[in-house]
C-alpha cells in the first residue's frame, strides 16, 4: 500500500477508477479515483471492538478542497471519536435524515395554521414563512438552531420591529410544535424579549387624504392598483378583502358588498358602499371575475403590485411613513368623531371585539375637548351653590 501524498493522488489515472487505495500509514485511511475523474478522501473504521461489528466507510472530502495532509488530519479527528465509543458515518446519517427548520416551518403550516385558522390568516402566515423564515434559518438542522443565533437575526430586525417580532412568534410556535413531537428536547426560540414597537397610532389628515387621492388620479398608475387604494379609503376594508373581491359579491344598485369568509378575519360581512365608493367600482372596467384582477388570465391582482403603487404614491403625497392599514385607521377615527359608537365601528370594520375597534380608533382631541367642557360644565352648575369661587367659570 502506498503512502496517499498530492503527487500519488493526481497520478491515479482512469483505470483506477471506482477503486479504493489505502494508506500504508494511517489504518482506515484511504482515497478512490471517481468515474468523473474527481477524488475522495475516505475513512473506514470498525464500529466497536471486535471483528463483530460493522466497518463503516465515511467520506472525508474532495482532493482540492482539500489537500492529503488535511484529509489525514480529518481522518484522525474521526478515529479519535471512534475511540471514544462514537459512530461518526451513523451520526452523519442520523443528521441526514434529521428535518431542518424549513420541514418543520411546512408542517406546522399544513398541520397547524392551515386546519385550524382561517384561511386568510394562513396564507399570511405561508407568505411570512416563504418570504423570510426559509430563506435565513430553512437549510440548519433542528438540532443544529440555537438560541443565540435566532437573537442575532432578531436583533438585526430592529429596522421592521413588529414584522421581526411577528416572525419571531411564528418561529416560535413551529419550534414548540416540534418539541411537543419530540423532534428537539428545548424551544431555541423562547425567551427572547420582543422589540419595543412604539405607538402605531397613525392617522391620515385632511391635507393628506387630498394628497394620496391626487397621486392616486394621476396618469401612470395601473388603474386596479390605484382604484383599490381608494377604496381602502372610502369603506375601511383590509386589502386581502378588496384584493379577493369578485363582482358576482356586488351590488352596485343596493350598495352592498358582501366579503367571504376565507378572505377576512371574522367571517363573512357586508360592507355598506357610499355614493363614491360606488362611483368607483361603476368607472372600473371589467376583465375578469375579480373586482381587481392582473393584467393577464384571471386572477386577483398580486399584493405586490399593490405594494409597489402605494410606496410611489405616499411617497409623491409626502406621507413617506403612512402604512396602507394606516387608511384602515383614518376610516375608523373619522367615523368615530362624526359620532359612530363602537358597536357601529365594530361591525363597520368587522372587528369580533369592542376592543379591537378600540385600538383603530384613534383619540379624537376636539371630542375630547367638548366633551370634558360639557362635563365640567354639568358639574359647575351642580356645585353653583357650592365653592363658586373655585368653580366659577373662567373670565377672559
């Protein structure tokens, strides 16, 4: 037997191919020429003492990615394991049958979110998943995640805080699902803090609304685009609801839209159309089954079309912060200061609770003000007999 060194290596020549070539130094040792004319390194090792048990034979590298001597010294890490009662080529097998996260992501959406959440809700979850979780943790092995690296992707987040804090809570329930299926003993992801997400009480005023709508009537922009923006603004609805609209759930003489129920949060809903709302959908031409269809076939328009009109449109409009959803919160604050109470807003938005609704309406300061004067002034014509001098109105 030979000693393997990069001179005997490169002179294997194309009858040795598919044959093995042992080391004359190092036991188990060894190197075979491949039928493309590439080499392998490889280690063969007896799996416990004694002639009973199995030989392995486990793959060490390329020659050129690495050299003979680094092969040997790889060789030598492996027949230190081996000696420490360790099976290396099992393990490595073990880990290749291990799931990654990319498995375990999928299956909780298939056997998790999908079943047991509305479809809507799911397909928000799937695009997460597709979008960003895959693409930075999907090829590690489950055993392989680690807490410190989920909080180092965390914190780079610090830019996108509730987006990055949404993924983390999504990562997080796949992970438990897998523990609860005894694929890892400890969720990696647990415990890390949240980033802060600030106050999201963002309202377009007047001056705004004015602008966007002009932007939105300009010359340029895909007609399906711009009409659904306006419509977030003039009925309150989420995208993914106008976005899966069909004509056949208008009614454009009685007003009414009526939304499924896989595209909203809380089931099936009317939407009462305003003249101008239905002056928009009437001035809509109709190529396809969808409200707002794409340019070809007949399917919904993509929500990155959407995306992509909104960011050039706030941006010319001069609200570079306003959020889409932001329109779904000037509907609802501009209805609660023409005086809708909140069972009103509730079923106008299709919230399921009171306190949703709460969290869309934004506090409406004049109201406020009126109301805390009439309040006061209750109080002081009650107490007029009373401590008139520390109640008594205020002179000018």
């Amino acid at each position: 037997m030979p000693k393997i060194t990069k001179r005997f290596v490169d002179g294997l020549d194309v009858e040795q191919a598919g044959r093995i070539i042992r080391d004359d130094e190092l036991s188990g040792f060894a190197v075979r020429r491949n039928a493309d004319g590439s080499r392998t390194y490889l280690l063969e090792y007896r799996a416990g003492r004694g002639r009973g048990f199995p030989t392995r034979r486990i793959s060490i590298g390329r020659h050129g990615a690495l050299t003979p001597d680094e092969a040997r010294r790889h060789a030598k890490q492996i027949l230190a394991r081996v000696a420490a009662g360790e099976d290396p080529a099992t393990d490595r097998a073990s880990k290749r049958r291990e799931p990654t996260v990319k498995d375990v992501l999928l299956t909780a959406l298939e056997q998790h979110w999908k079943p047991k959440r509305r479809p809507s809700t799911a397909k928000v979850f799937s695009e997460l998943i597709n979008r960003t979780l895959i693409p930075e943790f999907g090829t590690v092995r489950l055993s392989e995640l680690t807490r410190a690296e989920i909080r180092a992707w965390h914190a780079r987040q610090s830019h996108r805080p509730r987006a990055a804090n949404h993924e983390l809570a999504v990562l997080r329930k796949a992970l438990s699902l897998a523990v609860a299926d005894e694929l890892i003993a400890i969720n990696p992801a647990r415990g890390i803090p949240l980033h802060p997400e600030g106050s999201r009480d963002r309202v377009p005023d007047d001056s705004e609304i004015r602008a966007i709508w002009k932007e939105l009537s300009s010359p340029g922009l895909r007609i399906q685009a711009a009409t659904l923006i306006k419509l977030l603004i003039v009925t309150g609805c989420r995208v993914g609801e106008l976005q899966a609209t069909r004509w056949a759930d208008i009614d454009l003489k009685a007003g009414l839209l009526s939304l499924r129920s896989e595209s909203t949060k809380a089931g099936a809903r009317h939407v009462h159309l305003s003249s101008p709302a239905v002056a928009l959908l009437t001035d809509l031409p109709r190529r396809s089954t969808f409200v707002f269809c794409n340019d070809v076939g007949n399917e919904s328009i993509a929500k990155a079309v959407v995306r992509r009109t909104w960011e050039k449109v706030r941006i010319k409009a001069g609200a570079p912060d306003l959020r889409l959803h932001d329109l779904r919160h000037g509907f609802s604050t501009r209805g609660a200061g023409l005086g809708a109470n909140a069972l009103i807003l509730r079923d106008a938005l299709g919230h399921k609770t009171l306190a949703m609704t709460g969290r869309y309406v934004s506090r409406q300061n004049a109201p406020l003000q009126l109301l805390s004067q009439k309040i006061g002034d209750e109080i002081r014509e009650l107490l007029s007999d009373m401590c008139a001098e520390v109640i008594a109105p205020p002179t000018s």
